[in-house]
C-alpha cells in the first residue's frame, strides 16, 4: 500500500449509487462526481511550510472532500486520490 508523506491522505472515492423517488437507480456516470471519499491510508503529520500538523484523520473514515482537491493516480489497479488533509472538508459520522 502507498504510504503517504506529511499531512496528505490516501483516499479511495465511494461510488454512491442513488434511487430516486420512483425507484430509478442513478449511476455516479449520471450525476456529479461524488464527493463522499473512503480514508486507506494517514500519512504521520508533523513539519509542513514551517507549522506543526497534527493528523485528526483515521485509516477507515469516511470523508467529504474538496471537489478537485488532490492528485489522482492508478495504484494496483485502484483509482486513488492523494489529497492533503486540508483539503478534506468533513468525516461522514
């Protein structure tokens, strides 16, 4: 598995498959890039531009993150995202 460095994040995004009122499914194809994001992998914080990050988030949260936030890459054969933790908004409790 990646390992990610400093205060970024390995995320791998939920594909939120939606129902409609009248029972028609919608696929993530037929709406906006889902936002809602699974966390794999924390990197350990620490010096970042000269401020001392503390890590909130955990390996298995569920996080909404900033639309176009992060590098996306292929790992394995997976779609995943590497953002920082700025860039993630909320934890989906």
């Amino acid at each position: 598995m990646l390992k990610p460095l400093l205060d970024r994040v390995v995320v791998k995004m939920i594909e939120a498959e939606e129902t409609t009122k009248s029972g028609i499914i919608l696929t993530a194809n037929s709406k906006e890039k889902p936002q809602i994001a699974e966390v794999l992998e924390v990197g350990p914080g620490g010096q970042v531009d000269g401020n001392e990050v503390k890590m909130y988030i955990k390996k298995g949260d569920k996080v909404v993150l900033n639309k176009y936030a992060g590098t996306e890459i292929k790992y394995e054969g997976e779609d995943l995202i590497i953002v920082k933790q700025s860039d993630i908004l909320a934890i989906v409790e």
